[in-house]
C-alpha cells in the first residue's frame, strides 16, 4: 500500500509524532518546529508546498489529539505557579506560544484553584526558593531589603504583594500564612 501524502507532508509528520513524542507543545511551538525542520532538511521543496505541509501537519496533530493548546496553557501555568511564576510571567510566556487571552486567564485561574490567593503563595515560593525576606538565611539591612523587594517586582509581582512577603517576620509565619492561602 503506497501513502499518497506528498514526501514533505510525511516527512513534517514524522518530524511532528518524534517531536511530541518527546515534548508537550503547543501549535505555535510545533508549527516552528516544523519550520526549522523545512529550512534544514526540505530545502529541495517548493516554499509554498512547505506552507501548506505545515499547516496540514499541525491541523492533523490537533485532530488527532496530540496538540491540545487548552492542555498545554494549563499545565505550563499549574508548573509555573508551583515553581512561584507571578501571573506576569505565566501569562508573559503563554503568550509567546501564542495562546489565546481568553484561554491564558482560564489557565490561570485553574491553576489558581486550590489556593485563596494564588499570587501571594506564588510570591511566597518564589521567596522561599530564592532565599528572600523571611527567608533569607542571614538578617539584611535596608539595602538588603530593597534588593529582595526589587527581585520579586522583577519577578513580576506587585508592589503591594512583594511588600506583604517582606513584611512576615520569620519563616514560621510565612508557612504560617501558606497554609491559611490553601483551600
């Protein structure tokens, strides 16, 4: 039995299934993926032919199940959140797969769920695995302060959240206020 996919389609396919057999992606990620697989190995192919090879590709990988955005967004911010992302960040990076707004704030606020205030735990676990605030291994002066409070506005916190960690006396009462956030 002969395939009657064209050569550049079966060979986008098979670069598609290896790739995700290994990675979780989202369309835009595969979609550039494929790309820089074309610009590598399909040089002998028609621009065009490459195109629409691509884009059957992608829309075959979402058809059967390997390329679900709505999972993907989800999973990269339940991640994110667990690893102390602010929603900045999360949102930030969702962006650059391309993922629909819409969609972007339903993964956030699914990963948000569990917890009453999923910025301020996200904020607390970013102090807590950067040594910042309550904390921090050795007592700081103002400057060192500021400098904690300047890291988590890096990070993409608010002002007002980033002063709420920093306020916290100790590390007891920062698990303390943990685990009053968790539902």
């Amino acid at each position: 039995m002969t395939d009657s996919k064209p050569a550049a389609e079966r060979r986008l396919m098979n670069k598609a299934v290896h790739y995700l057999g290994r990675y979780t992606a989202s369309r835009q990620r595969l979609r550039e993926v494929l790309r820089r697989f074309a610009v590598r190995k399909l040089e002998s192919h028609d621009n065009a032919e490459i195109a629409r090879a691509i884009e059957v590709v992608v829309d075959d990988c979402v058809r059967l199940g390997y390329v679900d955005d709505t999972a993907f967004a989800l999973a990269r911010a339940r991640s994110k959140r667990r690893g102390g992302r602010s929603a900045l960040a999360i949102r930030r990076s969702l962006q650059e797969h391309s993922i629909d707004q819409e969609l972007v704030e339903e993964a956030l606020a699914a990963a948000d769920e569990d917890t009453s205030d999923g910025e301020l735990a996200a904020a607390l676990r970013h102090a807590a695995r950067r040594r910042l605030g309550p904390y921090a291994t050795r007592p700081g002066d103002e400057s060192v302060q500021r400098r904690h409070l300047a890291s988590l506005a890096r990070a993409g916190f608010t002002l007002g959240i980033a002063r709420r960690v920093m306020d916290l006396e100790d590390v007891d009462a920062a698990e303390q206020l943990a685990s009053e956030l968790r539902r």
